[in-house]
C-alpha cells in the first residue's frame, strides 16, 4: 500500500510539472500560431491584390520580432507594391531588390516574378528617360557657353583655355604672379586685348583655370574673391615662418616649389623677416 501510494505520488508530481511547463509555453506556442496565421493572410492578401491591407498586416508582425528571412523578404515585398501603387516606380524597384536579397528570385511565386518584370521594366525606361535628360541639359548648357565665347568678350566662368577664342582675338599676359587662394597656391594673370592702335580695351584675370574678373580698358581694379582667401600680402600671415630664416638663399632653397621664381620667394622674406 505505501509503495502505491508513493507511486502516485510521482505522478502527480509529474503532472503538475507538465501542467506548469505547459502554462509557461502555452503563450509562445499561441503567439507562433497566431504568427503563422498572419503569413497566411498577408500572402492571402497579396493574391487579392489588396496590397495596403497586405503592408499593415505584415507591418504588425515584423515589428514584434523573431522574423526569419522569409519575413524580411515578404515585408519589402509588401512595401514594393504599395509603392508601386502610389506611382513610385524608384521605390517599387528598391524594395523588389530588397525582396530578393532575403528571399532568391528563383523562390519567388509567379505572381513576384511577374510584378518584378513590370517594374524592372518600367524602371528601365525611366531611368533612360532620366539619363537622356540629363545629357540634354548638359550638352544645352555646353552649346550655350561655346555660343557666349564666340560671340562675347571674355567673361567672368570662361575656361582659360577658351581666352583666345572670343571675337576680341588673342590675349597679351601683362601681369603673372602666385598667391595663395584658399589655402592653394595658385597662378594668377592678367589678359589683356588691344586695339589697331596698340590701345588696351579689355582686360581679363584669370585665377587658376577660370577668368575671374574682366573690365574694358584703362585701369586695372583691385583682386577680389568670394571666398576668403590666404596670400602673403596678408599683413601678420607667414606660413613658412621666413623670420627664422638667416638669408633668402636659405629660405628659397627649403620652399622654391611654392614660389613663382627666386624673385618671388626673396620679395616674401624681405617682406616678412626685414
């Protein structure tokens, strides 16, 4: 009799530690279900083209965690044609590319494969339409300054390499030097275009590779930039510490790559160590 009794002892023990393990997964198993049955009713709403409805049902359970790739995949599924509904074909293709990178296209259902040929289709086009487009604008823009260059002086965004193609002929250099533009050294000259009588009529600076000012004939107005700019004339500003410098032989042989010439490099310490 005792040992019956410890018997059932046992099994109720057992019982109740069944019972407890079951309330404990009793809320996972239900929310799995639940999971699996939304899958269900988003590919259910995919078919029906219901798309919207499709998103948010799939919105709800992607935002709960434990999604596998299958979910990530039919997620940007969703938003591809909700997108592509509204008319945003970019977005439509993003999200198709998405698709495929949780889900191969080779698992994808007749119905993706086929919406994913109409909209790597229709992207296609577009994006033609967009480089064409493109194209056109530049080469307007490149025909419209050709016709400023062969119909004006030089202006102010001409390439140097157009100074003497304009209707004023070629540019005589009268000034050149190099300053410091923005922290760059850069060359700078002066262009300027005569007359039958040897009289300037117009003038032209260019810095680096673009003409920056222009102004007709008879006075030579003062550098101007539109950004702040770094040269040596800057009264206090000496980057290469010429002062610590016994002589200006010293000083152009440690910095001659900087410097127009000798001259350039010995006007700079006279002005800055004397």
């Amino acid at each position: 009799m005792h040992l019956v009794r410890k018997y059932w002892l046992l099994i109720a023990a057992a019982l109740i530690l069944i019972a407890v393990a079951a309330a404990q997964c009793a809320p996972y198993m239900i929310r799995d279900m639940q999971r699996q049955q939304g899958r269900a009713n988003v590919e259910a709403l995919l078919k029906e083209g219901r798309y919207e409805e499709a998103l948010e049902e799939m919105t709800y359970w992607f935002m709960h965690g434990c999604n596998t790739d299958a979910d990530y995949a039919r997620y940007f599924l969703c938003n591809a044609y909700v997108a592509y509904e509204r008319g945003d074909v970019d977005y439509a293709d993003m999200y198709l590319r998405l698709t495929a990178e949780y889900r191969p296209e080779a698992r994808w259902s007749r119905q993706t494969r086929a919406f994913a040929e109409t909209v790597a289709g229709e992207a296609e086009v577009l994006n033609a339409q967009r480089r064409a487009e493109a194209a056109a604008e530049v080469a307007a823009t490149r025909a419209a300054y050709q016709e400023r260059v062969r119909t004006e002086p030089p202006f102010v965004g001409m390439y140097v390499s157009d100074i003497h193609n304009t209707p004023l002929g070629e540019g005589e250099i009268s000034d050149i030097e190099r300053r410091y533009v923005d922290g760059d050294l850069t060359t700078i000259k002066i262009y300027d275009y005569y007359d039958e009588d040897g009289e300037v009529i117009y003038s032209a600076r260019t810095v680096g590779n673009k003409v920056t000012e222009v102004w007709p004939g008879g006075y030579d107005p003062p550098i101007t930039f539109s950004s702040p700019r770094r040269d040596y004339e800057d009264e206090g500003d000496d980057p290469y510490d010429a002062s610590s410098y016994a002589n200006e032989e010293d000083f152009y042989y440690d910095h001659y790559d900087d410097f127009f010439d000798y001259e350039d490099a010995a006007d700079y310490y006279r002005e800055h160590a004397e």
